[in-house]
C-alpha cells in the first residue's frame, strides 16, 4: 500500500518560572492499578505545582516521566499528579479516561526544546530572548533566495561569521564590483546584525541565513538612491541603510521602485540621539528607533518611525574576525531587515505591504495604542511575525491516489509559481523537485500531479515569488 503524507511540524516550548520563595513538594503516594477506580481518588491526587514529579528514567523529548500521571479531575481547577505503578502508565491514563469524573488524564511527557544556535556568542545577544527569535527559528533560519544589502562602507566580507553567506556587492562610486573588503566596524557589525551564521558553531548569531552583500556609498543621498536602484534591479529584496536621510523625497522614490521592482522593503535608521527629529513620514522607507534589553527608548523620535528594535549594547561581528557590542539604530535597523528577511523566506509569495502588514499585527505596542512617535507600530516581535508568516503559507489540502497518479491539492494564490517535491521518508529525506508535475486549477484550488509516484511518497509545495 502506497503511503500517501504531507509534511507538518509540531514544535514544543517550554516556560519555567521562578520565585524567591522556597516550594515544598509532596511525595506521592504509589496508587496500585486496580485502585484507580476507587471514590478516594481525587484526594489522593496531588495538585500541581505542589506534588514531586521529579524525573525517574530518560529525560528525551517523547520519553515520559516513569510512574507519573497526570490527570484533571472535573470538579477540581488544578491538574493533579498520581503516581502508578512503573510500566502500567498508558493503562493508567486509559482507566482514568474511562472514570465519568476525569476531564483528562494524560503522560507526563519530555517536550522538546526550542531551537538554540550552537553559536558559542549568542547567549550574550540579549536581544535574541527579547524579540523572539529562538521561536521564530523553528520555522525558517532564512533562505539564501532572500538577500540583504547593506548600504555602507562595506563590511569585511571575509569574515568568519560572514562569509559563508555573503554574495559580491557594488561599488556605486566607481561601478564596479565589490568582490573583498577588510570592512569597517559600523557596516560589519549591520552586516552581522541582519545576518551572521546561524548554527556554525562560531561567534554570534544574525536575525537569519539570509544572503548579504554589501554596496558601497560614502554618505550622499544621490548615491543612497543609486543604490537602492541597483540591488532591485539586481533582485535584492531588503535593502538596510544605517545612516540619516530618511527624511529624503529621492530615497523615498528609490523605495518605492525597491518595492514595484523587486518586492522589496527599504529600511533606514531612526536617527541617534535623543528628543523630537523634525522627519516626515515617507510612506516607501520604514524606520526603526532603538530599544534597550528592558524595551525603552533610547533614541529620536518623530513622526518618521514605524518599528522599534533593540539596538542598546548589542553584540554583533565586527572588523578583524572579532566581536563587539555596541549601541545604535544604525544596528536596530539592520536586524529588522533580518527579520523581514526570513519572513521572506517563509513565504516568499508575501508582497512588501503584506509583510510590513505582519510586522505591524505582531509588534509588540509598548507606547500609545496603536502608533506612536517613539516606537511607531512597537517592537518587532520576530517570534510572533514567523508564525503568522507560517500561517499565509497554503497548506496541503489532500494527497489521493488514482489510476495511478498522486494528486496533491493546495489553495490557489494569484500570480504565484508552485513546484512539486517528493521524497521516499522524512528520516534525512531527499527531496526532489517533480519536473514533469502537471497543473490543474480552479478558482480556489491548485492540484499538482505526480505520474509517476514512488512506492513511499511523502510530498510538500514550494511557493515561488511571482
């Protein structure tokens, strides 16, 4: 029999909480299977968090805590624990379900930890913990599909947690390529912000594995403008300026031929400092004011600003190979255009005003209600902006079989390209685009057909940029 399935992802997150206050924990009494159907039993439940339910056995995510079961009594508000006797947990749980007073009875399972980077500096980027990005890498680290332009001085491009991602720039001076550079501290520590390695094992980690590169200016607008005119008309998606200028009608029209041309989102600097920055509001350039680890401002404010991002005493990459913190929204503003970066990539059919649309939903609304002059539409939320990214992605509908033919159905979106891909096991799968897949549409579904389906198939789409 042909095994027909779509790909799904459940992630577990864990949230521990501590007092100052010491808790004694009740050791459980051991109740004997044939007990469980007894009157006495609630009582001799124990409520959480006051019963001892430390671990006995394995501690891997699925194992579960030996003779440990937890079990929600109708008439009692907290979930209790009993403790069974070793190797008669599952049929503890299936006769507590059986009892007319239990609401539920479950295992006390292992759940699996959000995504940590294996980057020995990223515990000391404070701001990973704020914004969220441990969940938002459970459902993308960022696609090199998606690239970054830092406009800048450019940044070392050699360096050890930069150059596995980063693509050759442009030096709109003398219009040439930008191929190597030694870098600067403030462009490398941009660069690093939006996207140093994540999970090599080495220094920081960046908001994504997006590409970058980098394309050199030396402060003027018409050059700022040029810029941006080249990477959308090189397919850069993102383009990240840490310097003044947001203020600029020209790089207001650049952005906007960014966002027509390339679907992409310009990004600039709130400006450092402090009080009121007499900025207009340009609706084509998107600006981020800085927060620090306890989410206040910490630098201008105006009309200009639509996104806050923590910026205060950052870690980041920095010239020479090395690490650095240091302050400004010149690095708040690069790790947004991470972060819309790997929303990109997530869905890479989102248009512009879709995915600052997510930004705005998601933000967290630390001033007035609903904008403001200091944190615009709130701090990013990168956590919350990957999950609702993962939700506009079509899922699989249904995958059937007939005469022969694997049929898989997914919703139908204007414009947008779609690839079929297969694979024989989702243990260290091989997946496979289907070259000769053929397409039926309606108004509302899309069904992709595979003639020539392996015995075992396991399926998913990919969404490609109209």
């Amino acid at each position: 029999m042909r095994s027909l399935c779509a790909k799904s992802w459940i992630v577990f997150g864990c949230l521990f909480i501590f007092t100052n206050a010491a808790l004694a924990r009740k050791v459980l009494e051991q109740v004997h299977f044939g007990e469980l159907g007894g009157a006495n039993l609630p009582q001799r439940a124990v409520p959480l968090p006051e019963a001892d339910t430390r671990a006995i056995g394995p501690s891997h995510p699925g194992a579960f805590n030996r003779q440990i079961v937890l079990v929600k009594f109708k008439n009692h508000d907290r979930v209790r624990a009993l403790r069974v006797e070793e190797g008669r947990e599952q049929d503890a749980v299936t006769a507590l379900r059986g009892r007319k007073d239990v609401a539920f009875a479950e295992l006390d399972r292992y759940q699996q930890r959000q995504f940590v980077p294996n980057d020995p500096l990223a515990s000391n980027q404070w701001h990973h913990a704020v914004i969220g990005s441990y969940a938002a890498w459970n459902y993308s680290r960022g696609e090199p599909f998606v690239r970054i332009a830092i406009v800048d001085t450019p940044f070392q491009m050699d360096h050890p947690d930069l150059a596995q991602q980063t693509d050759p720039g442009w030096d709109v001076l003398s219009d040439r390529p930008v191929t190597a550079s030694l870098g600067i501290e403030h462009s490398t520590m941009c660069a690093g912000m939006a996207a140093a390695a994540i999970n090599n094992l080495a220094g920081v980690a960046g908001a994504g594995n997006c590409r970058v590169l980098p394309i050199s200016i030396n402060g003027l607008i018409s050059q700022m403008y040029d810029a941006v005119l080249w990477a959308a008309d090189h397919g850069v998606r993102v383009v990240s300026i840490s310097w003044s200028g947001a203020n600029s009608d020209s790089l207001n029209e650049a952005g906007q031929y960014l966002r027509t041309k390339a679907r992409g989102v310009l990004l600039m600097a709130g400006v450092n400092g402090t009080g009121f920055l007499n900025y207009p509001n340009q609706p084509y350039i998107y600006c981020v004011s800085m927060t620090d680890e306890a989410d206040d401002m910490r630098s201008r404010f105006g009309d200009h600003i639509d996104f806050a991002a923590p910026g205060f005493n950052i870690l980041s990459t920095t010239i020479g190979g090395s690490y650095k913190t240091a302050s400004g929204t010149s690095y708040a503003t690069p790790l947004v255009a991470g972060i819309v970066g790997v929303t990109m990539s997530i869905n890479p059919t989102l248009s512009p005003d879709e995915v600052i649309q997510l930004l705005k939903d998601t933000a967290q609304d630390l001033g007035a209600t609903g904008w403001d002059q200091f944190y615009g539409f709130g701090r990013v939320d990168f956590g919350a902006a990957a999950a609702a990214a993962s939700a506009t992605v079509p899922a699989i509908t249904s995958i059937t079989y007939t005469n022969g033919e694997a049929r898989v159905t997914t919703g139908l979106k204007a414009g947008v390209q779609c690839e079929l891909w297969r694979s024989d096991g989702l243990e260290a799968p091989s997946w496979q685009r289907i070259a000769n897949a053929v397409a039926i549409t309606n108004e509302t579904q899309l069904t992709l057909i595979d003639v020539f389906p392996a015995p075992k198939s396991f399926y998913r789409i990919r969404f490609l940029a109209p």
